[in-house]
C-alpha cells in the first residue's frame, strides 16, 4: 500500500473512532442529565465505549507511523537509485559531488554504497584519500588483481571488497 494511502487511511481511521466515541459519549450525557442513567451506569458506558473503539484508533495511529515508515524507505531508496544512475553515468565522480546533490551527508552517502555492493547492484572502486568512486567492471578489476589507483597488489576486505593496503582504495564487487 502506498504511503499516501496508508496515512490517509489511518487519518481517516483515527477520525472515524474519535467522532464514534464523541458521539456514543454525548449519548450517555444526554441519559445521564435526563435521569435515565446513574453515574456508575455512565461510567461503565464510558468504559465500554473506550474498550470497543480504541483498537480503531489505535489501527489509525500504527498506519500513520507505518506511512511515515514506508514514505522514509521509499525516499532512501530512490536516493540510493539516483546515486547509482549518477555514477553509471559519469564513471567517476566525487564523493562531495554525490553527497551535495542527494542533500546528504558523505557518511550516508558511503552506506548508500555499501548497500548497493551487498545487493549486488554496483561494482567499481573508490579512492577515500582523493574522494573519487569509480564504476568499473567487476571481472576486469579482479582479474587484473592490483589496485588502479596505485598498482599495489589487493586483498579481501570484507564481502564484495576488496582493499589495497596501500593506498586505501577500496573495490566493490558485484
């Protein structure tokens, strides 16, 4: 369900339970100020009405927090798309380029990678002393195993990177 959705629909939920509770609340006043009904009648009422329309207000308020959730995700997720377009198209760019045009921070931009080598979505290298991330063909980069920074011999890293020792660049396998 989209965001939009679910948040509409939860405010509408929320709407819904507050009106119905208002009103059935409304309904014991107008019996209690008649006569027709004592104050432990009342508060009985009073509680009964809680107890069978908060679940429909307490639904309401989760599908707000989930939209909320959901729009945050959704709104990570096309930065993450936007930065592997950015780097695809350019074959090398700046960290600091990446970071102003996602308004982000360059911590959040190099987790953003880090997620696209573990999903298998980015292969390429990145000099962390110049700031630079290059795409690049995973096979040609493994099978040349030395860095193309500085020609140092390579070694594993962690899954899907490989780091030279020597110059700190790292390499992102797909």
């Amino acid at each position: 369900m989209h965001p939009r959705t679910m948040q509409a629909l939860g405010c509408i939920l929320i709407g819904a339970g507050m009106f119905l509770v208002t009103a059935f609340l409304g309904f014991l006043a107008i019996q209690g100020v008649r006569g027709a009904l004592t104050p432990g009648g009342f508060a009985i009422g009073a509680f009964l009405i809680f107890l069978v329309f908060s679940p429909l207000i307490g639904a309401g308020i989760y599908l707000g927090q989930r939209a909320s959730v959901a729009a945050r995700e959704a709104e990570e997720a096309e930065k993450q798309r936007r930065l592997l377009g950015m780097i695809q198209a350019r074959g090398k760019v700046a960290l600091s380029d990446l970071a102003l045009e996602l308004r982000a921070s360059r911590d959040q931009v190099r987790a953003w990678i880090y997620d696209l080598v573990h999903l298998g979505l980015f292969s390429g290298y990145i000099n962390w002393s110049e700031g630079l991330l290059y795409s690049a063909e995973a096979a040609a980069l493994r099978d040349a195993g030395k860095c193309p920074n500085c020609g140092g011999a390579l070694e594993l890293a962690g899954k899907g990177v490989i780091r030279c020792p020597y110059c700190g660049t790292e390499i992102f396998l797909a």
